[in-house]
C-alpha cells in the first residue's frame, strides 16, 4: 500500500529559515507526500517563497490567509489536506531526509497503527539536545493503550513530559487529526501543541512508540515560545476547559493537569499566581525583603528575574546561570556563579521548572558551601497541597 502523507506546515514571518524546512520534505526519499503551505498572513517573503516552491513542485498546495494564530493556520491546512497520515512541522524547522519512509515503514510492519510517536532534537545555536517520549517504546492497543491513557500528561517528576506534547513529533491518521481540529478555540496561541497531542492520544485506538528521532526544532531568540509577555487569563481557562473535559474520570489525568496548570502559568502568567499573600510562588516562606539570586536565564528564569528586579518585596542580588557566556552575548546580565555567590544573598531561587535537574544543581550548590537552608527550588509535593487560582477553575 502506497500510502499519502500530507505535511502541513504553518508559516509566519521565518523567512530566514523556510526554504531549509521545504526542503528538507520535498527532497524526501518518499515521494508520495502533500505538501501544505499555510502562510499565516506574513508580513516578510514567505508568501512569495511559498508561491514560488509551488509554481516548480505539483506536490504543493499553498494557501494565503490573514494573520490568525498557528492554531488556526493548522486548521485551513486540515481542511485541504488529501492524505491518509498527517505530519506537522513548523516553518523554521527541519526534518531529516528519510524521516517520512520511515515513519511509514514502521506503520506498514505494524498494521498502519493511528499514530506514530517519535522524538526530537531541540538545535540551538551552540548545542542541541535530544528529546524523547519518556514512555515505554512499542505498540499500545486495547488495555495497554487504555491503561497508557489514563496517565499522558506527565511521569511521576514535575514536570517532565510523558508523552513529548508536540505535534511535530507524531505521525496520526488523518481521521484521527479531524476528530479534534475543530475542537480546539483558536485563542489557545501558546500550549496548542500540547492540546492537541493529548486529544489526539485519547482518540487513538493504536499508538506505535519508537525511540526515532529525526525532528529538528529549531530554538531561536525572537520566537513565539520564547517571548516573555504574559497571556491573558481566558487562554489558561480555554485550556484548562479543554484537557478537564478530554479528562474526566481520568484521575491521574486530572491530578497532573493542575500540575500541568501551574506549569504553564510559571512561564506564562506568573502574576495571576501571585494572589492570597504570595510574595515569591511556590515559595511560601521567602520573607519580605529578602535578597535573592535568581538561577537559570531560561524561560522561567527570565521570568523569575524579571519578578524580583521589579517587585518591592525583594532585592535582586545576581542572576547566574552554567552558560553565563552564552547569555552574555545575547545581552542578559548574567554572571558566572563565582562572581555571583561572593555577594551578600539570603537566598538562591533555582528557576528551573525540571524538578530532577534543580534537585541536582542544589545538591552541586551545596557542594561549593552554599547552606541549603538558603537554597529554593520547585517541588512537585508542595505545589501538590496549593491550589489553582480561583478564577482559573471557578
């Protein structure tokens, strides 16, 4: 069976990178794929890249719409797709040459399952890092697959991923992808790769779990996921609605879903937390006027430094972090944890949202003298007994 691949790309404003990602999926070894080219109302090239791929490849359907977000971009791409398996890349990615026969191949040896969940490798500018569903490799049906979904969200450590929430990294029958493409509200503009992971998860009768990994997701200063503004309150609910709905009767499912909550709030809403008295979440026993050094210049740490430069409660001592080189040339004021440990502090915030690698960085923390008394990081048992904010789940 020779069976069709749609690959639907949504594109905005990456003209820099777009002819690398048409690229890389025109020039695969398998052939019989539809492209869709989605251009979500760019204001750069993309649009004349777009028509210009289609004019030379028959393969390609390309579309023009106005600026609405990648959910809804995703969406017009579904509604013209032809296949009978769907991939997503994103238009400053790249996928590997034989990803596509492989996927398939995989499919054919195991009776064209309704998805296929595979790995990634995250490319920054100076390392790249391999990612993968931290979920047992194989096949699940029936009881396996039913037990499997009663847990999607998360493993037993906050917060790493169980099944990895984007959709780049799946390959899902169209059908299954149709189910819930209407379902999902376009205000969900950040966390809608998780969304629809999971409701596509839930919606699967077969599920092939391999340790393949030929995604390239890109990371780049600038992006959508890594812009630090806040979100409003009506995206949270949209998603907390959603995924409540997809779980109920699903305890776990439920049970990590508040955790999943207070995840994506850390990065994306921080001050909605803020509420009943809290003066630095999830640390409820940070006194007022306390000098703090922030670690890590990632996304939360950005957030958290932000926070305590401006927050009258605090006194922002350093902000540290093992690539402080890095940092420093993209213009964060980040110092190496010798020069930052030497000043007066009463506390270290580790602003990493992986409770494993802050358990690890405290313990290295210790080791150099720090007291771990002034040591604080975020423990999935406390925020356990916190509850989400009221208008969150009122």
């Amino acid at each position: 069976m020779d069976v069709k691949v749609s690959v639907i790309v949504p594109i905005y404003n990456v003209e820099d990178y777009l002819s690398q990602c048409i690229d890389s999926i025109l020039n695969q070894t398998y052939q019989n794929i539809e492209l869709v080219l989605v251009n979500d109302g760019s204001t750069d090239s993309c649009g004349e890249i777009c028509n210009r791929y289609a004019e030379n490849d028959k393969r390609i359907r390309c579309i023009h719409i106005p600026n609405s977000g990648v959910m809804n971009a995703r969406k017009r791409g579904i509604d013209i797709a032809s296949g009978e398996y769907t991939l997503f890349v994103d238009g400053d990615d790249w996928i590997d040459r034989d990803e596509v026969e492989r996927l398939i191949d995989i499919s054919i040896s195991n009776d064209y399952p309704d998805m296929i969940a595979f790995g990634m490798i995250e490319e920054y500018e100076a390392n790249s890092i391999i990612r993968k569903n931290a979920i047992d490799l194989g096949m699940y049906t029936g009881e396996k697959l039913s037990k499997r979904k009663q847990k999607i969200l998360m493993t037993e450590t906050f917060f790493e991923w169980g099944f990895l929430p984007n959709l780049c990294c799946k390959l899902i029958k169209s059908a299954v992808v149709c189910q819930w493409a209407h379902k999902v509200s376009d205000i969900i503009s950040y966390g809608e790769d998780a969304v629809c992971s999971f409701l596509c998860i839930l919606a699967a009768s077969s599920i092939y779990v391999c340790d393949f990994v030929p995604y390239h997701y890109r990371q780049r200063e600038g992006s959508a996921v890594k812009e630090l503004r806040e979100l409003p309150k009506q995206l949270f609910r949209e998603i907390y609605q959603v995924l409540g709905k997809a779980f109920c009767g699903m305890k776990d499912n439920q049970q990590d879903l508040r955790l999943y909550m207070f995840f994506i709030l850390m990065l994306k809403g921080y001050s909605y937390l803020l509420t009943d008295g809290r003066l630095l979440f999830p640390f409820v026993d940070i006194e007022k006027g306390s000098r703090v050094i922030v670690y890590c210049a990632g996304g939360f740490g950005r957030v958290m430094y932000e926070y305590v430069c401006t927050s009258p409660n605090f006194t922002a001592v350093g902000w540290t972090d093992t690539k402080a080189g890095q940092y420093q040339e993209q213009g964060f004021a980040v110092q190496a944890a010798e020069e930052v440990l030497q000043k007066e502090y009463d506390y270290i915030v580790i602003a990493i949202l992986r409770e494993n690698t802050a358990r690890q960085i405290a313990a290295d923390l210790c080791q150099k003298g720090v007291p771990m008394k002034k040591i604080k990081y975020i423990e999935k048992k406390v925020l356990q007994e916190m509850e989400l904010p009221e208008w969150l789940v009122g």
